[in-house]
C-alpha cells in the first residue's frame, strides 16, 4: 500500500455486570448455559447485559488503535517499518522535519503516532520513556506468524531485549523489546482471537 505524505500543521463504557465463570465457559464455547451452572436467570438476560460492544463499537477494521509519541517521529517510523514489519499508511508532516500525524498498519491493525513537540499534545501530561528511567506504562502486542523472523530482526538492529525469545507456555514463540525511544514491544504468535479451550466450569 503506497504512502501518503502531505505537508501541514473515547469514552469509558459503563461498568458491566462480570459473568461468572461458568459463563465465561459458555461464551468462550458459544454452549448453552446448564440450568443452574451460573448466577443469571437465563441466557437472554446474559445477551441482554453484557455485549457493551455491541452498542459502543463501530463495525470496522480494528477499533482500539494505540497512539505513541516519539521524539524523531521519521526515525521512529523507518525503525518500525523496517524492523518489526509495519506499512506505512500516511504520514503528514510538520514543521521543523516533525511529523503532525502518522499512521501505520501491520496486518489488520493499526497505530498512530505524531512527534512528541507537536502543540496541542498536552506535555504536561505526557512523559517519554527516557524522561521516567526508560520505564513504560503500557506495552504493544504484535501477533506475527514467525516470532522468530521478528526476533532475528530486532537483534539485527540493536534492539533492547526485554524478554528473551522463548516458547511460551499459552501457546507459540515470544518475545518483547524496546525501540530505539524506549517504548516496549511485546511480539509473539500466540492469538487471543484464536478459538482455545474453555475452561472447566
């Protein structure tokens, strides 16, 4: 997908009643519910409490897209799309070699990122990685067919290894690290979307 340059300057939902976890057996294996196996009287009032996504969430692509800052948001884009395998969407530009928007895909995912000296960022809000001893309070999950060929990459460019690449006890190869700015990376095959065994209710 070729990409776009151009030159230029959510609402919690409300808490939900938490199923138990023989209803949480039902949904993950999409069984009927046993008479008497959770606490709600039947299986239509579960359906009717607990899809918030339903009237929340818009029917699309992906619908949470993490949003990063970077100090060189140029070089942070070739580093990601060279190393860890994302496509540049479109980038819009700035002033002063900044980047004002950008957005990347890998695979049906998405995330966003702009240059930390862009006005109206909130700075006194926001903190990077090497203003807090390099710590984060979030990392980013990348579900790839080959945690190996990834991991291979990273080393290849020096990447800080967080966690080491190794066979996961969930399921398939993982591993985590930072990018040149700090902010960590979490990659593995595992995929949560993928359909496992329920639980024993």
């Amino acid at each position: 997908m070729p990409t776009t340059r151009v030159r230029g300057s959510a609402i919690a939902p409300n808490p939900v009643l938490i199923p138990s976890r023989s209803v949480r057996c039902a949904i993950a294996t999409k069984a009927p519910l046993a008479d008497g196996c959770c606490n709600f009287h039947s299986p239509t009032l579960l359906h009717r409490r607990l899809p918030v996504a339903e009237r929340f969430a818009k029917d699309c692509t992906s619908t949470i897209i993490p949003a990063l800052r970077y100090r060189d948001a140029h070089a942070a884009i070739e580093w990601l799309v060279r190393v860890l395998g994302f496509t540049a969407k479109a980038v819009f530009d700035g002033p002063n070699n900044t980047v004002a928007h950008a957005e990347l895909n890998f695979g049906n995912g998405m995330i966003m990122l702009g240059s930390a000296s862009n006005p109206g960022s909130r700075p006194e809000d926001w903190a990077q990685p090497d203003e807090i001893g390099r710590r984060s309070t979030q990392s980013n999950y990348l579900i790839v067919a080959d945690a190996v060929a990834v991991y291979e990459s990273a080393k290849a460019a020096g990447a800080e290894l967080t966690i080491d690449l190794r066979e996961m006890d969930y399921g398939g190869k993982a591993f985590g690290c930072k990018d040149p700015e700090g902010h960590d990376w979490s990659i593995g095959e595992h995929d949560p979307w993928a359909p496992s065994e329920a639980l024993p209710c």
